[in-house]
C-alpha cells in the first residue's frame, strides 16, 4: 500500500477530538481522491489550525480531507496534498481538498506581492537594481537583473510573472516599502492577507522562497487569486506570451526575450492566467484560471508532485472537473474583505464575551463566553462566516523520500 493510501486510512479511522478530549459529532474526514505518488524529501510539518479559530469560508471548509457538495460527481486523483476549486465572480467554492491547509507558497506568493503593490507604484517609475535585489541563493530563479541597470516598474512585473524572477520581487518590494523598503512590504502583505480573510497565510519573503513561518493555504491563494485577476493591470502583464527585457549597455546591450512560464496560456481554452511554483519545502505549486462562457474559476493546487502530470495539467483536470459542475453547486465561499472585517471586528457583545473569559481567573469561564456545543456553527453578524466550536483537526503526515526528478521556478 503506498504511503498516501495508508495515510488516508489511519485519518479516516481516527475520530475528530472534541474540547474535552471525546470523540467529536463532526463528521467523519473524507480522504482526497490521491493518484499513485513518488516518494519525496520529508517536507516541513504544516500548523494545525486552532479549533476555536473562526472557519473562514464556512462549515464546509473545516475539514482535512475531501469537502464537495451532495451529489457532486467525484474529483479526479492527483498528488497535490491540497486543493480549492472556486468561481471568480460567485465567490462559491465547488470543491476542495484540505483547503486550510497550512503549507510553503513558493512562487505564487509573488501574487500576494502583486495584490499588495501593484496598486501603489506607477508603472513608468524607473527602478536602480541594487545589489541587495540579487542577494539571493544560488538556486533562486532570476529574470537577470544588473546591479546598476535602469528597469521600468512594468518591465519588473513582467519579470516577476513571466519568469518568476526573485531579483525582480526584491525590487518591486523595495520600491513598493518606500523609506522601510523590503521590510515595509512584507508586513504590508501580511496586512493585505488580513484585509482579503487570507488568514491561514504569512509571509516573510516577497517572492516566496522558502523562509521559516512562511504559510499560505489553498483557500487563500482563491482569495489572493481573486483580488489580482480583477485588475486589468495584473491579466496584462500575467497573460503575456513573450517580453522583450530592456537592454542595459555596456553589460547588455540588446537584452533578450522571456517567456511565460505558464502552459495552461497556450494548452488550455479559455485560460486567463496563474502562477506556477516550486521549492524543495513547498514542493509544486499553481494558480490557475479559466472562462467558459460566462463563467471564471479558479483551481488553486499546493504540494504536489509530477504525477499524474505537471501541476498545471493537474489544474486543467480540476478546471475540467468544475465547469461539469452547475452553477449554484458549493461546498462554501471565497469570503468579501467585507466579510473577512466582520469576522475579525465580531459585534461588541460578542468582543465584550470574549475579554471577559480572557480575564476570568484560570480554569474558570464566564457563561457568557461558555463554548457552544461540538459541531455547533455561529454566525458572526451578517457575514455568514461559520465558526465550528470543537472541531480538532488530525493531520496524518507520510515522510517519504525522494524519488522523482523535479523541475520548476523556485
């Protein structure tokens, strides 16, 4: 038996743990459809979540394994450990897997660094590359900036989307952060992720490269996703076939052409754009959309594996898979920064319970802070965000060592 098949046994036979230490009256874990996997390097241990955290998107999205709508037909087998499929414009998640999962972004974090200061920096402004924008490991993926060398802000995102240049994320970032630099847009993106409810992320690098505490879940890179392919801005420089980079003479005095990395531009009909990414932690990566007629989704994929093919082929198998669906089918929703401000700013008296419990002598609770029962939802105000009280979330981890080459932009 392979090592994801004897984990989603052992996960599937384990009962969810109440408060109290009990089984818990939540349902039981549906494993993920998982295809025949290569064993890989140990990878860093995802957080748990808190289980008296708020479960952004809903009841639906607490769960560590498969969550899809009744009746809907079965996803197809990847090796991705986690996984949203969600609507653009509707905002309704049709389908996931472990989508809170906390794991390493890779390289679709520089999404997350477009959300946050492609808005802000004028397109025209010409940047100085500094030697600080190439203080980078030997193995991080580089557009091919020169320390000196001239680069106009857009030909930057093109760099940074196109080639998934970390030279160009360090610029952007220390352009974006004015006088606090890189440091400043790196807390600004986390404050971004809070604003769109991408709770389940923090960052610590503006490209992605593999840094300790650096998180983000499938659930958030939706939102993330979702912000971004709203501006017309980011779908010009993210869907570009080819750009010609600006030649800096004497060093280079042509420049030269990059491509996109993403297949799914040329491979799938309809495609508007994604992100691909790799490091040795995250393993693959990718953010993917599509339209078909009148609708866009979104497929967002994390840890996984060249099989049963490339990340961005796996997330054509889930595009696939969610255009079948109709519209109105869901398992939950991409929250509003409007509703992800509810949920972090509950009601006065909701705020008023819980700094009384926090000031309450230890192992005393006010009733008025009293937990509600195991499996019990709340609504907090009108943002219909579920909190799931109770719910323990037991994640079963494989080690397995590595046993496929692996490709892709760190």
């Amino acid at each position: 038996m392979e090592v994801w098949r004897l984990a989603a046994a052992v996960l599937t036979a384990l009962p969810l743990v109440g408060p109290s230490g009990g089984p818990s009256s939540a349902a039981p874990v549906v494993p993920c459809p998982y295809t025949s996997t290569p064993t890989i390097p140990p990878t860093p241990p995802s957080p748990q979540r808190d289980p008296d955290a708020p479960v952004v998107g809903g009841a639906g999205m607490a769960t560590a394994g498969l969550a899809l709508p009744d009746g809907a037909a079965a996803p197809p087998a990847l090796s991705a450990m986690s996984w949203v499929v969600a609507d653009l414009d509707t905002g309704e998640v049709l389908g996931a897997c472990a989508p809170h999962l906390r794991r390493r972004p890779a390289s679709v974090q520089k999404l997350l660094l477009a959300a946050t200061v492609l808005p802000k920096l004028d397109p025209n402004l010409v940047v100085e590359a500094t030697p600080a924008d190439l203080d980078l490991p030997a193995d991080s993926s580089m557009v091919g900036l020169i320390v000196g060398g001239h680069y106009p802000v857009s030909a930057l995102w093109y760099g940074l989307l196109l080639e998934s240049g970390n030279d160009a994320a360090n610029a952007l970032a220390r352009v974006g952060g004015g006088d606090g630099g890189v440091p400043a847009t790196i807390a600004a993106m986390n404050a971004e992720a809070r604003r769109l409810g991408a709770d389940d992320t923090h960052a610590v690098t503006p490209s992605g490269y593999d840094g300790p505490e650096q998180f983000t879940s499938a659930y958030d890179l939706a939102l993330i996703a979702r912000e971004d392919f709203a501006r017309p801005a980011f779908l010009q420089y993210d869907t570009a076939a080819t750009f010609q980079w600006p030649a800096q003479p004497p060093k280079d005095p042509k420049g030269f052409q990059i491509q996109n990395e993403n297949k799914l531009l040329t491979a799938y009909p309809g495609a508007i754009g994604g992100k691909t990414g790799f490091t040795d932690e995250a393993r693959h990566t990718y953010v993917g959309a599509a339209r078909r007629g009148d609708r866009r989704l979104v497929v967002t994929i994390m840890g996984a594996e060249v099989v049963p093919a490339r990340a961005w082929k796996q997330g054509t198998m889930l595009l696939d898979w969610g255009f079948a669906r109709p519209a109105g089918s869901s398992v939950g929703h991409l929250v509003t920064p409007e509703e992800a401000a509810a949920l972090h700013n509950p009601p006065p008296s909701a705020a008023a319970a819980a700094a009384s419990a926090a000031a309450a002598p230890a192992g005393t609770r006010p009733p008025s802070a009293t937990r509600a029962p195991s499996g019990t939802a709340l609504a907090l105000g009108g943002a219909g965000i579920a909190l799931i009280a109770g719910a323990g979330v037991v994640f079963v981890r494989a080690r397995r060592r590595y046993g496929v080459s692996a490709t892709g932009d760190r």
